[in-house]
C-alpha cells in the first residue's frame, strides 16, 4: 500500500515514532528508518501491513516498510 503522510513521535511508552496519514489513519511503523525519525517530517510511503504481529504502543496497525522517501 501507498501512504503519505507525516512522522510524529508520541510519548507513549518511553516513545514511538509513528506515521500520520494524510486520511487520518495512525500506522505504527515496526523498520522506519533512523534518518526518518523527525517531528513532522512529510513522507510518501509504500509499506506492507502486518497482520500477525503486536504492539504494546497500539497506537495503529502495524506496518513493514518497504520504501520511504521525503516528499516537499
């Protein structure tokens, strides 16, 4: 799936770095890479869901990254 949106940390559980999508939806990224980890960095993503895995954050579903670059 495709998802752009903005990187935000929310101070949950010692922190998470979580993906904001442009729709609303909170994805909880489980790879994303140190040089994304911004406030309020602007993104475009192509990323895989992961049905089987848990968060103790549970801020959203969970996602695998594939790839990820910085949009304006």
């Amino acid at each position: 799936m495709r998802i752009e949106g903005t990187i935000r940390h929310l101070d949950l559980e010692g922190g998470v770095w979580v993906l904001e999508g442009s729709d609303g939806t909170t994805w909880n990224p489980t790879n994303l890479p140190e040089g994304f980890r911004t406030e309020g960095l602007a993104v475009e993503a192509e990323a895989r869901v992961q049905e089987d895995a848990m968060s103790i954050a549970m801020v959203g579903p969970l996602i695998e990254i594939v790839r990820i670059r910085r949009t304006p």
